[in-house]
C-alpha cells in the first residue's frame, strides 16, 4: 500500500467570515507517525472534524485511506480509530458499557485486546464515566479509539490529563501502531508531545499549514530556553557570543537563554560559574514558527534579527546566532 | 448496528418515560377513583354552561369533569411536555453534550443515527402513554366507570399520536439546528399556542380555526366516547412524518457540533 492515509487539496472551512481551515494541502504517508501542531484554535480540530466528515469543506476535497472523504465517509470511518479533543462520554454508562457500546457499533471487537489496552494504560473500566478523573475518561477514549487495530488513528490532544507514565505507554503504544504499517494522525499544540513519536510534523497557524518538516529537522532548528539560578551575580555578558545562543537575559544571580542545536555549549559556559538551579522550558510554538522563518527567510543576512535582549551581547559587537 | 444505537438510546430514555408513565398512571387511577363522587357537584355547577365553555373545562366528556381534565389537560400536557423535551435534545442534546463527536465518528450514517433516536422516542411514548392507559383502565376496572375500555384506549392513542407529533417537530428543530434550547422552546411555544388556540377559539365562535391545531386531531373527536378516528390520527401521522423527513434532509446536511 503506497497511497497516502490521508491526503487533501485546498481545503478550506469558513465559519462566517472566519477562515478556520484555509487552502490546507496535506499528505500523510501511509506508516508514519505525523504530528500536527498549532496552538490552539488554529484549526487542527476543525481539520480533523472534516476528515471524519463531521463538517463539511467550504471547498477544496481529500482523500483518507484512497477514500473520498463526501462519498465514502462510511468505510472511511470503518477503518479509523479517532479520539475527540475535549472528551465527552457517556457518564451514566460505566467505562465497560462505553467500550461495549462502540465496539457494538463497529460490529465487535477482541475483548482481550480491549483487556490488553486497558491493563497497559492502567485504566479503570468499573466505574461510571461521571465518576472518573479526566485522565482515566481519555483511557478509555483511547482504548475505544485503537481497540479494533484501525488503519489510521487520529488522535486530537491525546495527552491531555495523561500522567507521564501513561504517557509513556501511550507514546510506545503509538510506536508499536507504525511497527505494524499503520498509520497515526496526532494532533498537539506542544511540540515536546509529539516531538519522541513523530515522523513527521506539520504547523497549522491561522488555518494555513506553514510548514511540514521531519522532526528532527524542526527540533534542530526549535529554539529552546534554559534558566539558571547562580550562586552570585555572574557578568551580563556570559553567554555572547557562545555558539547557538539566540538571546540570553541575565540579571544578577538569574540568566534566561534562549538557543537553538545543541546545548553543550550552553551548559559549557553556563558551569563557568556556579550553579545552584537549572530549568529547562519549552520552545513554544512560536518561537519555532519564528525559527523557522528566520531561517528560511534570512539566510543571506549573517546578522539575522536575534530579537536579542542581552545587552552585553550588541556591547561588545559580537553577534549572537 | 442500528439495534445497539436504538438498545442505546433505549437505556438513555429509560428511567424518565418509566417514571413519568407511572406518575400519570397513578394520577390516572386517582383521579378516576374519585370522580364517581365528584361528578354530581361538578355536573351541577357546569350544568348550564353553553357546550363550549363546558368542552373547556373539560366537563362534557364520559366520566365528567376530573376524567375531562385528565384526558384534556393533565396528561396530553404532561405528555406533549414530555414529548417535546426529549425530542430537542434527542439529537441535539449529544451536541450539546459534546459526546456527538464520539457517536459521528462511529460506522453508522447520520440517517442511521436519527432514525435510532426517532425510534427510541417513539417507543419511550408508547411505553408512557401504556402505563397512563393501565392505570385508567385498572380504576375502570376497580371502582367502574361511564368509560369503556376501548374509549379508554383510543383516548390515549390519539393523545399517544399527539405525543409522537409534537416529538417529531422537536426533533426536527433540534436535528436542524444543533441547540436543544433553541428546539425545546419552539417546540414547546408551537405547542402552547396551538393549545390555546384549539381551546379558546371555539370560545369565540372560531371553531373552524381551530382546525389548524394539532391538539383538535388529538382531541376534537371526542375519542373517549367515539373511538378512534382514523382522520384525524392520519393528519397527526402526517404533521410527524413531515418533520421527520425535514429532520433527516437538515441533519444529514449540515456541520456537527460538539
């Protein structure tokens, strides 16, 4: 099977004037883990609802699986396993009967997967769904969603409520979804979600799909921050001129550095002095839109634009790239 | 698969057609347990009212004033009420729950998904309208009554088609629009006014106005002492088929929310 799992052209949702999903052209292989991010309200849910057919494109068309996705929804929805953002079940129905019920409507699934599933996330199925925390209601959307082995899964915001453990089994479970030629569509508005699993990875901002990249393409470029606590003031300008550093705020004891690539030399120059605290943040998606720009947009200008805030580093003339 | 949807919604429904069914029916059977010695007051106070105000106040039907008020106010309001509230959120109440995004990505169509949700309707109708008619008919049976047990049940077969009516208008409202509020309060305001208007215009020597309500196809047979009237059942059929089919081209056509 060399067609892709998902492939649309030009589609495009309006809800009034507002476009939600504009002109997005994607094509997801068939057996790859692709991430697709946005911050939210850039449109991911509003793409994924209009591949489960749930709303209807303004214009333009795609296929899942090879299939249409007006015409033959149906068969399309036979082969996925899909799980909402925001997930609402059924709370008089205990996580049991919810599974019974879907699994019904898909015309039966194995139980002993199912049993399978739930043991590996260490999910509770006795309890009625009103009665679960959030994170063991998105067990059982998830149990619900890769229960009859589907072809592709699309997952919205699967990580929301997970602890980090099950999170972990999640992420294996995703791998082990690619191992069998599957396909997994997963949508995130952090990068650090999806950024161990993925393949690949396609931005959505403002419902245009600004950028597909391989993943460790987009984290090479990722910027990344790192805050450090010292024992005593260090000099302001500690970190100029150091390699991959972007920008780097220091006032006294504190310094907030941003950089992109590896961080040894970051963490080089940071331990020249002693440090009592370290934190690490993640690159918002921002930034990365704004990397990643940079990067394609200005490669001919040694300079760039830093939007760097250390004062040190325009001081003593050396530029921070 | 249409079966589990229909088992489903089956489920959903019901507790509050079992409790509300039960209610009526111990209305029914109270009511009627105590009309025998209420008759004779009510007969001489309304005695000399001109025939539609005693059709208003619901004393001109076999069994009197309390069965009147009963088959003419209580239960059809109590049902259509009913009707009316499920029927919005039949649909539109997944919607608002936010669990139709769960139900739309399943393998079923959305006709697939309506016609469950009808059917489920439906029968959570009958299932009330049955426990009201079997308390009626169990005090007829106990304590004996002008009412016969065949105007008994074409009384609440057309109340029963009244019901399914107002349901399918609900429905519809919900299933084009997405928002039970929205469905609910049409629903309920057609409901009212066609009430009002079925009761008051004979009132004002309008009778034939009145014609335009569905509560006169419901009631204007005098069922309980006439037996079913199949044309007038026909035009209840035929207001809820309408609807139907409206709720199924709207709900197969637009965006789904939640």
């Amino acid at each position: 099977m060399t067609e892709a799992a998902i492939r649309t052209s030009g589609l495009t949702k309006y809800f009034g004037d507002l476009a939600a999903v504009d002109g997005v052209d994607l094509e997801v292989n068939t057996g790859e883990i692709f991430g697709f991010l946005g911050p939210n309200g850039a449109g991911k849910s509003t793409t994924i609802r209009l591949l489960l057919d749930q709303l209807r494109p303004t214009s333009g068309h795609g296929q899942v699986l090879g299939l249409d996705l007006r015409e033959r929804s149906l068969q399309i929805r036979q082969q996925i396993g899909y799980l909402p953002d925001d997930l609402s079940l059924y709370p008089k129905l205990t996580g049991r009967q919810t599974i019974d019920f879907f699994a019904r409507l898909r015309g039966g699934v194995d139980m002993a997967y199912v049993d399978e599933l739930a043991a590996r996330l260490d999910a509770d199925l006795s309890r009625k769904v009103g009665e679960y925390s959030s994170g063991n209601r998105q067990k059982i959307g998830l149990i619900q969603a890769f229960m009859h082995k589907p072809a592709l899964l699309i997952l919205d915001e699967p990580n929301s409520g997970l602890d980090p453990l099950v999170q972990q089994t999640f992420q294996e479970m995703l791998r082990e979804v690619r191992a069998d030629g599957r396909t997994v569509f997963l949508s995130s508005h952090t990068l650090s979600e999806v950024e161990r699993v993925a393949d690949r990875v396609g931005i959505i901002r403002h419902g245009r799909l600004v950028v597909v990249e391989r993943v460790d393409e987009l984290k090479r470029k990722a910027i990344r921050r790192l805050d450090f606590e010292y024992s005593e003031p260090v000099p302001a300008s500690l970190f100029a001129g150091v390699e991959g550093v972007r920008a780097a705020e220091v006032h006294g004891a504190f310094a907030e550095v941003s950089y992109e690539g590896s961080v040894n030399k970051v963490l080089q120059t940071a331990m020249t002095h002693e440090v009592i605290n370290l934190h690490s943040r993640d690159a918002d998606l921002e930034e990365i839109f704004l990397a990643y720009y940079r990067d394609t947009d200005d490669n001919d200008d040694p300079q760039g634009h830093t939007r760097s805030s250390a004062p040190s580093a325009s001081k003593d003339g050396s530029h921070v790239q | 698969m249409s079966n589990e949807l229909l088992a489903h919604e089956l489920r959903h429904r019901r507790n509050g057609a079992v409790v509300l069914g039960l209610v009526l029916a111990g209305y029914a059977f109270f009511a009627l347990a105590i009309s025998g010695s209420l008759r004779q007051t009510v007969d001489n106070l309304t005695k000399n009212m001109p025939q539609s105000l005693k059709a208003f106040v619901g004393s001109n039907v076999p069994g009197g004033y309390i069965v009147g008020e009963t088959f003419t106010l209580i239960a059809p309001i109590a049902l259509v009420a009913y009707a009316v509230i499920a029927g919005s959120s039949a649909v539109a109440g997944e919607e608002r729950d936010r669990t139709m995004s769960m139900l739309s990505a399943q393998p079923v169509t959305r006709t697939r998904i309506l016609t469950a949700k009808a059917c489920g309707l439906a029968l959570s109708l009958v299932a009330v309208t049955a426990l009201f008619w079997a308390g009626m008919a169990l005090a007829d049976l106990a304590y004996g009554s002008p009412l016969t047990p065949g105007g008994l049940a074409a009384g609440a077969t057309h109340l029963l088609f009244l019901g399914l009516a107002f349901a399918a208008i609900a429905l519809a409202i919900g299933a084009a629009t997405g928002r039970p509020g929205i469905a609910s309060s049409t629903a309920g305001g057609i409901a009212v006014a066609a009430y009002l208007s079925n009761a008051m215009l004979p009132l004002a020597g309008m009778g034939r106005w009145a014609e335009l309500s569905p509560w006169y196809y419901a009631l204007g047979s005098d069922p309980l002492r006439n037996g079913l009237d199949l044309p007038h059942l026909g035009v209840l059929t035929g207001l809820g088929a309408i609807a139907l089919f409206v709720a199924v081209l709207a709900f197969r056509r637009r965006d789904l929310k939640g």
